[in-house]
C-alpha cells in the first residue's frame, strides 16, 4: 500500500501531437519514473470529452504513489539513479 501520492495534472500543449505525446508518456515517462527508488506505481486517467474543465485546462491526471522510503530526494533522482547515493 502506498504511503504517500504526488498528484500531477497535464495536457499536451500541441493538440496535434497528443498522440506522440501519450506514446513518449506511456513508453518513456512512466518505465524511467518506476525506475527511482520510492516511486511503486504511477495512474494515468484522461478527462472525458464534453465533461467541463473549469478554468484548468489540465486534461490528465497522474497519481504517483510513493512508498514509505521516498523522500523529497525522489524528486531530485535521474532515472536510474539510487536516491540514496547522492
């Protein structure tokens, strides 16, 4: 079970590459963010079309889950780092 979440809301700025942008998301972003050490899981959802937005133009929504060993140096870790090395 997690012990914390880092919430992060998105959207692709270029409506004509959201396709490359989901792909570079999912193939790219999210294995190099699994791979430092307190991050256990990352949740991607996308808002509905035709729900309203409000005033945040933010169409997704990741939750990072973080286990009981991250630290604010989860934040500061290169993929493929060790968290603690630094």
């Amino acid at each position: 079970m997690p012990k914390g979440v880092l919430v992060v809301m998105t959207d692709c700025t270029e409506p004509g590459r959201e396709a490359e942008f989901n792909e570079w998301y999912d193939k790219v972003h999210v294995p190099d963010v699994l791979e430092v050490p307190g991050i256990i899981g990352v949740t991607r959802y996308r808002l509905a079309e035709g729900v309203p937005g409000g005033d945040d133009p933010s169409r997704f929504l990741a939750l990072y889950e973080l286990d009981a060993t991250a630290s604010r140096s989860v934040f500061m870790t290169p993929p493929g780092s060790s968290a603690s090395s630094s």
